[in-house]
C-alpha cells in the first residue's frame, strides 16, 4: 500500500512537469511562427505649387497612382494617401488685411473626406502647414491597381480675396501591409504621379 501511495506523488509531479514541457514547446513554437507586417511603403510625388487669386479662387492637381506586382501577388495591401501643404498669403498694397481661408481635399478611393479649413495667418509672407487626408483603398495584387488621387484648393465659401495664396504641396502615398506576411511582394512597383 506504501508504495502505491509513494507512486502517486511521482506520478502528478510527472505530469505536471510534462504539462510544463507541452506549455513551452506550445510558447516557443507560436513565437516561432507568429510574423509582424512589414514596415509600410512610403512614396512622395514631385512637389508643386497652386497659385489662387480673386481671379482664379480654386485649383486643383490630378496625379495618377499605381501599384503593381509583375507576376502578381496573392497579398492584398491598403493603400492611403495624404498632402502636407504650405500655404503662404501675399496681401493687396492698400487691401484688406483679413486673412483669408481655405480649403483642401483630397480624393483617393472610393470616399473624399470631409475639407479642411484652414485660417491663414495674417501676417505677409507667413506660412502655415496642413495635410490634406483621404480615405484609403484596397489593392489585391493579383492584378495592378490604378487610381487618380486628385488635390483640390480653394478660397472657403465667404472669405475674403485680397491678393495671392501659393500653395506649396506634395502627395504622400502609404502602402501598409498585412500582418501574415514577412515582407513586402518581391518587386512591387509603388508609383505617386507620373512615370
């Protein structure tokens, strides 16, 4: 009976260093195999500048945007884009000096975002910074996808025009990738304007 009762003891603690066992081999494998995306792909376009007067109270820039995989891919990728814009206010001699404000948006995808409205500082020559955002699109690489991002400014509804706005911008494209994955397609072609 002793030794049945000195069994016991053995037995359990057998077991839970067997269970013990089956938890790290568990552990390890699942960060063996567990994978972080990525890191995004980012590409910029050519800057460029839209001028806006009394004359001219809106303008706006299209630039195509491609991605591509040339034998094909079966990753599906989100694409995003945005502007960072630097708009700089010359007044009037002898006019009014209410700053005037603008808006931006930014289509790309299948939904524009709202605009934003942006007060100019009031001071000759001063910059301010703002980024137009869109909302972002998926991309299954099994086929190249092909967009127009388009850029629109303009002098908001009711604000005054004394003089010019150069608007200094440029489009951001980000390619983020899924989390199964270990890297990005081998040869992806990201392209934000023309080739």
């Amino acid at each position: 009976m002793s030794s049945q009762s000195d069994s016991r003891p053995v037995s359990s603690r057998g077991r839970a260093w067997a269970a013990r066992l089956a938890l790290l081999v568990a552990a390890a494998a699942s960060v063996a195999t567990s994978r972080s995306a990525p890191s995004p792909r980012v590409e910029e376009s050519a800057p460029g500048v839209l001028r806006l007067t009394a004359d001219a109270p809106s303008a706006s820039v299209v630039l195509p945007v491609r991605l591509a995989v040339p034998n094909g891919s079966t990753q599906t990728v989100w694409a995003t884009m945005r502007a960072p814009l630097s708009a700089r206010w010359t007044h009037d001699e002898g006019g009014s000096r209410t700053a005037p404000s603008l808006t931006a948006t930014l289509r790309f995808g299948p939904h524009p975002l709202k605009p934003r409205t942006q007060e100019l500082g009031v001071s000759e020559g001063a910059a301010v910074t703002f980024d137009a955002e869109s909302d972002g699109d998926v991309c299954r690489l099994q086929q190249p996808c092909e967009w127009e991002a388009t850029l629109d400014v303009a002098f908001a509804e009711g604000s005054p025009v004394h003089g010019v706005v150069e608007v200094e911008w440029k489009m951001v494209g980000e390619v983020s990738f899924d989390e199964t994955v270990d890297e990005e397609p081998r040869g992806l072609e990201f392209t934000v304007g023309p080739r």
